[in-house]
C-alpha cells in the first residue's frame, strides 16, 4: 500500500514539536496514524556534496538518480540537503571557510546521516575539512574514479563507491564499429580535475598511438575546440570525455559543450557516459549512471542503518552493456552488424509504424484488400482470357469437324453440283470440235462456247474453293466486315443440290438492303448450314409436296438482322425448344448433337441470339440475329 | 443418219442444257430444251420420233416423276437419264420403269450420241411395232360379230365340233366363218392365227371367259 505509505511519511516531516499540538487539533480519528509517526525516527538527514555544481555530467545525472534510488529503498524517510563546492572548478585554491560555515549553520543542532561526496573535488574537500565536518557522520565518496581514489588521501570514516572507465575498452569500441578510423579526437576541458584526466587518458591511449593517432583537443579556448572539431580530417572520430569548463574558466553545464559539438563537428562523438546517449554520441560500452546510483543508494541505506563502513567495499562499477543511438548509426552510416554481439539500440526513430500505428494500419488493409482484389481480378481475368483462348480454340476445332462433318455429308450433293460445270465444260468443248470441223466452221458459236466454258471452269473453281474453305481449319477467327446477303448466297449455293436431292424446295428471301456484319463469314455460314441441314432432317418424314425451307433476313430495330430458317417438318416438342441447342441433344441416329450446340457458341461469340420456335402451321423455325456494323455512308 | 429426229433435252442446268444442245445440233440433231418437267409436259410435241435426254436430280417434278407419268400416257419417247451423282437406287428404279440408259455427267460425246442412237433406234422399233399392231387392230376389226366368235374360239383351240356346238350351230357353218375370218386376217393356219390373238391380247381374255 504505497499510498497509505507516503502519508504518514509527509506528516513524519512536520517538526516534532508541532506534533503535540496537531494531536490536540486533529482528534483521536488520527490517533494511530500519528502513533505510528511518532514511532518512527527522525529523517534521515544526507548531504550531497558536489563537486562542480548540480548541472555537470555525470554528477548531475548521479544526485538525481541517487536521490529517487534512495527515496525508493529506503524503509525510512530522508531528507536530502544538497551543496556544491563550486569552487573545485578553479585550479587555484580558495576559501573553503564560507562553504564550511554554511554547511556547519546548516546542520546546527541537526543531526548529518551521512555526507555523500560527489566526485574527487568534493572527496578532497571533505578529505581536507573532515574534522569540521561532522566528523561523526560517515562519508560515501560517489562518482569518483578509481584512479583519483587511489591518488587520493583516505578519508576518515569514509568509504568508497568506485567507478572505473576503461579506456581501452572506449577506444575499442570506436575501431570496431568504425575500422576505417586513423584519428582520435579527445575532447576535455580545463579545469584541475579534467586536465588531471586528460593527462591520465593521453598517458593510457599511449599504446594506441602506432594505429592511430590522436587529436588532443583539450586545454583549448570553447571556439577554437568547436572549430578544430569541425575541421577533423576523414576518417576521424570523436572520443568526448568531458566539458565542465574552458580554458578561459567558463563553465559549460548540462553538456552544452556536447550539444554544440555535436552540431559542428564532422566526425562521430563517442563517450563513455550513458547521460550522453541521446545527445549525439554513437554510444558503446557506457557507464550506467542507473546502476551505479541504485548501488550508491544501495550502500547509503546500508551506512543509514548503521553497517560497518568497513563492510561496505563495493566493486568498482565500470563500463556497462553497450548501448547506442541508433540515429547516429544512421548519420555515420555504421551498420548494426559492426556493433559487439549483446549491443542494444536505442532511439530508433520511433518509425512511421509507431507514430502512425493505427492510420497506418488501415490504409496497409485497405491496401492489403485492394491489392488482394486487384490480384484477385487480375487472376481471374487471366483465367478468363486463358479460359477464353481455350474455349475459343475448342470452339474453333469444334466449329471445325462439325463442319467437316456438314461438308462431308453435303458432299456428295456438291460433287454433283460440280459435275454440272465439268459435265456442260465437256459437251461444250466436244460440240466446238465439232463445230471446228465443220466447213466452214460456225466461229461465232465457237466464241459463245469457249465464253460459257470459261463461266462453267469458274463456277467449278467457286465450288472448290467455297467446299475448301468449309474444310479449311481456322486457327483463329477471321473477323471480317461482309454482307450477310453473300453468306447466304454461298449458303444456299451448296445447300441447293442437297435440297434437290431430298426433294426439299428451298428458297431465299434475299434482303434488298445490304445487311453489314462483322465475324467470319464461314462462321455464319456454317450457322445456316447447321440450321438448314436440321430443318431438312427434320422433313424427311413429311410428304414430299410439304418439303419446303424457307430463309428470311429482317432488320429490327435494334440494328441488328434477323435470320430465319423455317422448315415445314415435324416441329419441336415445346419442352424442347430450349434443350435443342444443348451439346450432344439429337434425335437422330447418325446425329452428333452438336450442330445446333455450335451453332448457338458461333451467335454468341459475335454478340447474337439464337433461339428456335413452332410454326402455326406446323414445323419449326430457327431464328438468330447478328449485329448489324454500322458503315459509313460511301 | 436418220434426218430430223427430234431431241428434248431436260435440265434444270441452264449452262449445261445449253452445251448438250450445242453438242447434239453440231452432231445433227434437232434439240428441244426445257427447264424442268412440268415444262416439258406443258410444251413438247411429242410427235416427232426421238427421245428425252433427263435430268435425274430436278427441283419440282424430278426425273423419275416425269418418266412415270410419261409411261402412263404411253410414250414411245426412250429416255436416257443424265445425272451428275451415281446413285444406284435412283438408276435401277429408272432402267427398270424402262429407262434407254442411264449416264453421269460430265458425259463423253460418244456415250451420248451411241446412247441417242440406240434409243433413237429402239423409238423406231415401238414405232414400227405399233404401226403393226395399229394394221392387225384393224383388220380385226374388220371380221363380223359371228366371224369374231369363231375366230375367237379357233385360237382358243376348239375343235370345228365344239365351236358349232357352243354357237348352237352347224359344223358347216362354222367352217366358213372361220375360212372368211382366217381370209380377212391374212392368215393360213391355226397357229399364225393364235399369234395375232395373242398381240392383241386376245388370248387372255378367252381363257379369263372360259374360266369364268
């Protein structure tokens, strides 16, 4: 119940002399609420001592962090007082007396807890001031590295919470994600503590020198650092320690000095500080300031509870997991696979997908279904048009052997419709021999018949030629403009001698205007056919007199044309009307079926009907029409 | 050659009915053409001797319709049937209602006019056989009623007896009509007599009575 906790906590804040009259005021409904405070201690009283002030990494980030972790852990309360020697920054040693007379006005009459000495300015302060400060209360020496520690006095009642920052590991790291490097910018300030580390760090990096050589841009007026930064040769890299202050003392808090390097300089930043993350480093093995505040806290509750100082020897916190900005991946254009294995990226641009989750998620489904249904229709009209190429090659050898199958059967008729030209070709030319012998010889007539037998060779080569092309395979459809008046025509040319030969009287009604289409004339053709050779199947039965075909043309209003073909034979059953154009319906027994099937496919494959019905005075008629082309008047 | 015998030629081919023609005129004959068998019905004089090249294969009246209804009416006109399809059925029906021949177009000159000639030839048999048969109507028809009896009953094969007894006469008698009948017929003896009988179907006509 964290929130019944803060309750009593605010309340334990209050002055215990103020606790007396509150009890009066408020009542016993309070009772044991302000029992149990007035069971509790007083605050725990900590002061930080800082070296350079709040506002410098990693000091800044470490009060705060040490402050929440402390507030969180700890059963009692605390109450934190904060003070800075500010006077650490400058290399020539001031009067500490105000700071201490502050401090020592501040605690009057108030017990310290415990004194936490933020980096080795304040350890030295404390070191050298131990005996006016409180010198019962303990002394944690926080965000200080190793090495100051050990060049450092020890600090009476004090312990140690160290960090170590490997700087090989840094510039490691800097090789490894950027193998190309030849130069190491080193970036520092110049105050005491941060020239004492430039010189440790040139002192460390010494072996690296045979790789690649370093730039120390330290000790360096602001501007002439920034300038120098943004200057670097190719291949150059940043290694930022720390800028607390320039060479002319002007101090550079919350890293500002990092942010205006970031925007000047040519070549990546690195660091060893993961408050820097986020402000333009590359990242690597960093220092967790998360970590060591939470173990800083963590031995501060234990000194507040009383444990030996001697017992609290932490293990130094060096650098942690490493850890890098992915934006600065992307500006140097270093790939994730350079990065250590166990590396974690942060500040992925939080992408399009998180800033835009749900639009983005309905148009990708709406995308995903229009494109499904595009895909979809594109599949489908493929099949279509393969099912159409197939269906349209299947009725093309089907048209074909049904025609085949009509010329065949027709052909008997049509050899003798031949022998009329061959037989009129012959006598001909026999009576021009005749006439030629003859003295003298009768030329006129001789012209006439070489005239007629002329006629009669083209008639034979017509029907050839017209039985030819029924027999011909048509690979694809020869769609053409024609007069549908010829079709018939030809129609009833090789119809004619069939006709004869049943005895069946067939006539055409020829239309007196020409009737244009567009499909492939033997297409139709073969439509009649089928529908004639039907009809005059259809009247064997019939008396002889009664065997009569008659074909009609009529244009109706719709531009299209009308064909009829009515028989006078034994009709179809009304139930039937529809099945007869059905593939494989017939009622003959040579019949294939297909005739009428093929037929009605041919119609409508060029946009027509076709459909049969009874005529009144018996026999049937088939009737299908035909899209008229519209002609542009000559 | 046999001068101006008249050829009707039945086609419903006009170019085709134009070459015979052409042919036939150049070989010498008269021609005669029609379009289908009702116009040969209604026009040809069928007078003349000759005979009818056909078309088997007619819209309307076709080949074999009009030769039955020309054998109805007892034509002497042969017919040679011309047809551009061997179909068997159609030519046995046609020889065997007493067609000439039976040709397919294209036909050669040769087969044609030697198919004319013969049926020219067999229109001059009927002819002359019918002319005869006119001569023995007629000298029959000469015999009186009593002389035709007795002849009648002579080619049946009665005896003199018989006859008298079935006329209810005398043997005599009889023997003179019979003697006047045989003398007006030109004939001398029983058998030449029967002959006669016999062409003019007499015969069958006796034997149906004798039988009745």
């Amino acid at each position: 119940m964290p929130g019944a906790r803060r309750h009593p906590e605010a309340l334990c804040r209050l002055p215990p002399r103020g606790e007396a009259a509150l009890i009066l005021a408020i009542g016993v409904l309070f009772l044991h609420v302000l029992l149990s405070c007035a069971a509790a201690a007083e605050p725990k009283r900590i002061l930080l001592l800082h070296s350079f002030g709040r506002e410098f990494a990693p000091f800044s980030d470490f009060s705060g962090r040490f402050r929440e972790e402390l507030v969180g852990q700890s059963r009692e309360p605390v109450d934190l007082y904060e003070a800075s020697v500010e006077m650490a920054r400058f290399a020539t040693s001031q009067d500490e007396e105000p700071l201490l007379g502050y401090l020592g006005a501040l605690f009057a009459g108030r017990q310290l807890d415990l004194i936490v000495a933020v980096g080795g300015p304040a350890a030295g302060f404390v070191q050298r001031n131990r005996q006016r400060l409180s010198p019962s209360t303990p002394v944690l020496i926080a965000a200080t590295e190793q090495r100051v520690i050990d060049t450092a006095p020890a600090i009476a009642l004090g312990a140690t919470l160290p960090v170590t920052v490997d700087a090989n590991a840094l510039i490691g790291n800097i090789l490894r994600v950027l193998p190309e490097t030849t130069t190491i910018a080193v970036i520092n300030g110049s105050s005491p503590l941060e020239k004492y580390w430039a010189s440790e760090m040139q002192r460390v990096l010494e072996p690296y020198e045979g790789g690649v050589h370093f730039t120390w841009l330290v000790d360096l007026p602001f501007d002439e650092m920034l300038e120098r930064a943004a200057a670097l040769p190719p291949h150059s890299a940043i290694l930022y320690l720390q800028y607390w202050m320039d060479k002319s003392g002007v101090p550079h808090e919350q890293d500002r000095a990092l942010d205006e390097l970031h925007a000047r300089a040519t070549a990546p930043i690195f660091s060893y500080l993961d408050a820097y993350l986020g402000r333009g480093i590359v990242g690597g093995p960093l220092l967790s300031m998360q970590v060591y505040s939470r173990r800083a806290a963590q031995a501060a509750i234990r000194v507040l509870a009383g444990e030996s100082l001697i017992d609290i020897r932490p293990t130094p916190t060096g650098l942690g997991l490493p850890i890098f900005d992915w934006r600065e991946l992307q500006r140097w254009s270093i790939s994730e696979a350079r990065l250590p294995p166990g590396s974690i990226v942060a500040f992925r641009e939080p992408g399009a997908w998180v800033r835009y989750r749900w639009p983005i998620v309905a148009v990708s489904v709406a995308l995903l279904v229009q494109g499904a249904v595009i895909a979809w229709l594109i599949f489908e009209r493929h099949r279509r048009q393969r099912a159409e190429l197939e269906s349209r090659k299947r009725l093309l050898q089907a048209a074909h052997l049904n025609r085949s199958a009509a010329a065949g059967a027709l052909s008997a008729s049509v050899a003798h419709e031949l022998n009329q030209p061959l037989g009129a070709i012959l006598s001909n030319a026999e009576a021009a021999e005749m006439l030629l012998d003859a003295d003298p010889p009768d030329l006129a007539q001789v012209k006439e018949i070489l005239s007629d037998i002329r006629q009669a060779d083209q008639r034979a080569g017509e029907i050839i030629q017209h039985m030819r092309e029924l027999l011909k395979r048509r690979g694809e459809i020869d769609a053409k403009l024609f007069d549908l008046n010829d079709t018939i025509a030809d129609a009833m040319r090789i119809l004619s001698p069939e006709a004869k030969k049943r005895g069946v009287v067939l006539d055409a009604e020829e239309s007196r205007t020409p009737l244009p289409v567009r499909a492939d004339h033997i297409h139709l053709e073969q439509v009649i056919l089928n529908l004639a050779a039907n009809g005059m199947d259809a009247m064997a039965g019939v008396e002889p007199q009664e065997r009569k075909m008659t074909i009609k043309t009529a244009v109706n209003g719709k531009a299209e044309v009308e064909v009829s073909i009515a028989d006078r034979g034994s009709g179809i059953p009304k139930d039937k009307l529809e099945a007869v154009f059905d593939s494989f319906y017939t009622t003959k027994q040579q019949g294939t079926g297909l005739g009428l099937s093929i037929a009605r496919t041919i119609v409508e494959a060029y946009g027509g009907r076709i459909w049969a019905e009874n005529r009144a005075g018996g026999g049937a008629v088939f009737r299908f029409t035909m899209p008229l082309t519209k002609v542009q008047p000559a | 050659m046999q001068a101006a015998a008249l050829i009707h030629v039945v086609d419903d081919d006009m170019s085709f009915r134009l070459a015979v023609a052409r042919l036939l005129r150049a070989a010498g004959y008269e021609v005669a053409l029609y379009e289908s068998g009702h116009h040969f019905l209604q026009r040809s004089s069928r007078t003349a001797a000759g005979c009818i090249v056909l078309d088997l294969n007619m819209s309307g009246l076709d080949g074999l319709e009009l030769q039955r209804q020309l054998n109805e009416v007892g034509s002497l006109l042969p017919i040679i049937f011309l047809t551009g399809r061997g179909d068997i059925p159609a030519s046995v029906t046609a020889i065997k209602s007493g067609a000439e021949d039976f040709l397919t177009k294209p036909v050669a000159k040769e087969a044609l006019l030697a198919a004319i000639e013969r049926a020219l030839a067999r229109y001059r048999e009927r002819q002359g056989r019918r002319e005869a048969l006119h001569s023995l109507r007629a000298r029959v028809s000469t015999l009186t009623p009593r002389e035709r009896e007795v002849f009648s009953l002579v080619v049946h094969g009665k005896l003199n007896k018989q006859i008298a007894f079935a006329l209810g006469t005398s043997e005599r008698t009889v023997k003179a009509h019979r003697h006047a009948a045989m003398e007006k017929l030109g004939v001398s003896s029983v058998a030449a007599a029967a002959s006669i009988a016999e062409r003019l179907g007499m015969l069958a006509d006796g034997e149906r009575r004798d039988d009745g």
